[in-house]
C-alpha cells in the first residue's frame, strides 16, 4: 500500500496541497476527481517525486517513502504517465518504450536490437497492444502513443502507476482502448490512480473515489456509493440546480444561418449537406479526423471548398481566409486552446478583443472601447481573474477557455461554430459554458458543435449528425431517442 499523510505543497506564497491525506492499494484503480485546481496532478506529481513536498510523510509497503526524484520514485515502484504526450519521435517505439534503460542493450558501444525488441515487445503484449515494437512511431495514432508511454511506465516494474488526465486529447476509440489497457494492469495486481474530467470515465473504471477542492481533502467513497450528481456537487462545492445540461426548451427559430450543398474540400472532406437554422445546437460526432474538424474549418474559411456550395444566411458564402468568415459574423472556437485560440503571454483585455478591434479613431478612445469590451466579457462569462491587465497564462483550463468563448461573442456573431468547447475543463466550469451556450442560442445564436464527449454531444444538441471518412453517416433528428451506443455504432 502507498500511504499519504498530511502532504502540503506550497509554489512561492501560493498553497497548492493542505495537509491532504490518502492510501493507495495494490489492484485497484482509484479516481481522483476535482474541479481545476482542486490539486489533483500536484498530488499525484509530488508522489512521484516530479515536485518536492513542502510536508507530510508517505509509506510504501510500510516502509518510509521519500524519494528525492522521478527516478528515485520509479526505482521504488511509482510511475506517472503525463497528460501530455511524452515520446521522442526520433526513436524507435521500442527505444521509447526502454528510455533509461538503453545503457544495458549497449554491447561494444553497439545496441542489441534484437534483445531490445523483445522486450520491448513482451512489455507490448502484456498489456495487449494492437502495434509492434517493429512499426513506425509515425503510423500510431494518439491512443497508441499514449500506450507507448504506459509500457515504458512498465518497464520500471512498478507497483502503481498514476494517470494524469490521460484521456484529455485522445478521442472515444482511444480513450477506450486506454481503459482496457488500465483493467488489464489492475488484474495485474499494479495499483491505479486516474485524473480525468470525464466522469462517465471515472465511474467507468475506478473502484474508489478521492475528491479534492481547492487543495484539501472533501472525502474518499467507494464508486458504487456514489452518483454523477452527487460527486459533481462534492466537486465545485454546491449543488448543481437542474444538473449538468440546461433544459432544451426553444430549439430552432425557422431562420437557416449556414447551408452546405455537396460540399467537398481538398483534405477529403464530402459531399456534406447540412442545414444550421438559429437557435439550435447542431452536434457532429465522429472519431477524430472523420470529417467533423473538416466541415468547421470549410465554414471557418480554413479549408476551402473545391466542389460544392455554402450559403449564409440565404447567400451564398465562399470564405478564402479566416478574416473573411469572422467578418461575415462566424465566430470559431478552434479545439487546441493554447495552440490555436488564446495567446497565453497576452493579457485576458488582448486576447478578448483579437477579434473585435474597432477601427482606429485615436489611441485613447481604441483603448477605452477595447476595455469596455473585455470588462463586459468578463462579467458576461464569470471570469475568475485579477484583471484584465491579467497574463492569460495566470488562468485556469475553465476560466481560459472562457477566454476564448468571450473573444468569440465580443464579434457579436450569428453563428458560432465549436470544436470541442469544454476539452480538458473541470465539471464547475462545463456547467457554466453550457449554460452560456444555452443562453445565446435563446437569443437566436446558430451554434454548431464539433465533440468527442458523447455525454456533452447528447446532451447538450438539438440534432446530431455522425461523420465517418469524411461524410455524414448518419442523423438523429431533434426528439430522437439516443444512447451512446447508438452512436458509437454509426461512427465505426
């Protein structure tokens, strides 16, 4: 058993952990759940030593734990698999795989491939991987990568091995092959702890319950003992009125806001035909690079049309770069927030207003108007900052994709094109940007919704399409009785 007792961790004046105290135990895949900034991934990185402790004491096995590194605390059997993507494309998957423990296959300064290989490769097995050691790391999709990093976990023989958010960027498929991949380490005997924010993933696979807030200890239940809604109220601290999506009441007004007509474009999306009227959700759902981001970046002015036809707002619509769409009153809320969205050293007032500068009539009255704007933003959105003078950096995952949200109704839009808008965000903060966008389409706002969490796809659309090598597979119409199985189904 990993024993934790009273660890506090301090970054300069800012407590991170408060005296939190926590046991660990061989065969079972305990769920740490908590909103951003709960100290979920501080505690799990200060028991492996990625961070120091500022307090407390740990066992292992009943023997005084206390490592000074990362590879200290693997030697002791604790290993931590990263929510980012932690492999050298450089190296081979078996190199990758063996990374720290190349030394050993080296012979008269030359590498025993074949002895690296296999064990490699037994390592691959065990935990029943659909690749060979023999592939080209090029090849794999991002599931695969992420198996990669759970073997080369593994060969450090541990004991536990921690999961940091580990499902964020990977897509239904792979964060399902992940979870068997976790079940069939916990049959192994290896304890399991499991950061997600997918609550359907952590009922799914742990056997016990660690709740977190603001850095202290709320509670540790058995999962059978507890509901969605009641560990979404332990989480953020109150109860969630009406639960986590709005209620559908106003659907569409009648008004047709985009229209593709056998819309195809270079990267092999089509034909697509969609109709987007104000005042309705409308959900793509779809395995990564099905043809959802592709039908976003057309309407976006990304991707151009080579065939086919748009129309907005009953005219035709054919956007050659991205200004073009944002002018014509298309807001987009790209799916990498920090790659593509927000520029995190910019402050909350420059990234709200990217989109919505007015035209130049004096320094001082461009500068007054830019900060009304990012003021009203933020109050609008319930931004959790210092100020506007803020570095984005400073902000949280939730309160930094609001960030973007705001830069993208501050146009004033029409129509509001999401791709994946509460990726990597707490429970707390899903529930306040769905009922953001449950506001905006009352006010007859066309939102068009690309996502890879079936909960949010059902519960938060109108309609539902499912995209599969590029085309529309199949729609669900509005009132249609869905299950995620019904979907699934339609995306394979």
């Amino acid at each position: 058993m990993l024993s934790a007792r009273q660890i506090s961790k301090y970054f300069g004046a800012s407590q991170a952990l408060h005296e939190v105290s926590a046991d660990f135990h061989p065969g079972e895949v305990v769920g740490l759940v908590g909103e951003n900034g709960a100290g979920k991934s501080t505690l799990l990185k200060v028991l492996a030593a990625v961070h120091p402790r500022s307090g407390g004491l740990s066992t292992l096995e009943g023997k005084p734990y206390a490592p000074h590194d990362q590879r200290a605390a693997e030697r002791a059997g604790v290993a931590l698999v990263f929510q980012e993507l932690n492999v050298n494309r450089c190296l081979s998957i078996a190199e990758n795989i063996m990374l720290g423990y190349l030394r050993k296959y080296r012979r008269f300064g030359l590498i025993d491939w074949r002895r690296l290989h296999g064990d490699a490769q037994v390592i691959l097995d065990r935990i029943g991987a659909d690749f060979r050691v023999t592939d080209d790391i090029e090849t794999l999709d991002l599931g695969q990568i992420k198996t990669i990093e759970v073997a080369r976990a593994l060969a450090t023989k541990p004991h536990f091995i921690f999961f940091d958010e580990s499902t964020a960027f990977l897509n239904h498929g792979e964060a399902v092959r992940l979870m068997i991949v976790i079940r069939e380490l916990k049959s192994q005997g290896i304890g399991i702890a499991f950061v997600s924010h997918h609550l359907n993933e952590v009922f799914e696979i742990s056997d016990r319950l660690i709740v977190l807030k603001d850095g202290a200890l709320v509670g540790d239940w058995p999962t059978k003992d507890m509901t969605e809604e009641r560990l979404a109220e332990l989480m953020v601290g109150r109860e969630m009125v009406g639960g986590l999506f709005p209620p559908r009441a106003c659907g569409p007004t009648g008004t047709t806001r985009i229209e593709m007509h056998g819309a195809v474009t270079a990267s092999g999306m089509g034909p697509v035909d969609l109709e987007v009227a104000g005042g309705e959700v409308f959900g793509i759902g779809g395995l990564k690079g099905s043809g959802g981001d592709a039908i976003l970046a057309a309407i976006a002015g990304i991707k151009p049309l080579t065939t086919g036809e748009m129309r907005l707002n009953g005219s035709p619509y054919r956007p050659r770069h991205p200004a073009e769409a944002w002018r014509a009153g298309i807001a987009h809320l790209p799916g990498d927030r920090t790659g593509e969205g927000v520029i995190t050293d910019f402050s909350l007032l420059e990234n709200l207003t990217l989109a919505s500068r007015p035209k130049r009539a004096g320094i001082f009255s461009d500068q007054a108007r830019m900060a009304e704007i990012a003021s009203a933003q933020i109050t609008a959105l319930g931004i959790k900052t210092a100020g506007p003078e803020a570095a984005v950096s400073s902000l949280s995952g939730g309160n930094m994709q609001k960030v973007l949200l705001g830069k993208c109704l501050a146009v004033t839009p029409t129509l509001l094109l999401l791709n994946n808008p509460t990726r990597g965000v707490d429970i707390g903060a899903k529930a306040e940007i769905y009922r953001i966008i449950h506001s905006l389409t009352t006010k007859g706002l066309a939102v068009l919704m690309v996502t890879e969490d079936l909960p949010e796809l059902l519960g938060l659309s109108d309609r539902v399409i499912v995209t599969r090598n590029g085309r529309i597979s199949q729609t669900f119409e509005r009132g249609a009785q869905l299950n995620e199985q019904e979907v699934v189904k339609w995306m394979m």
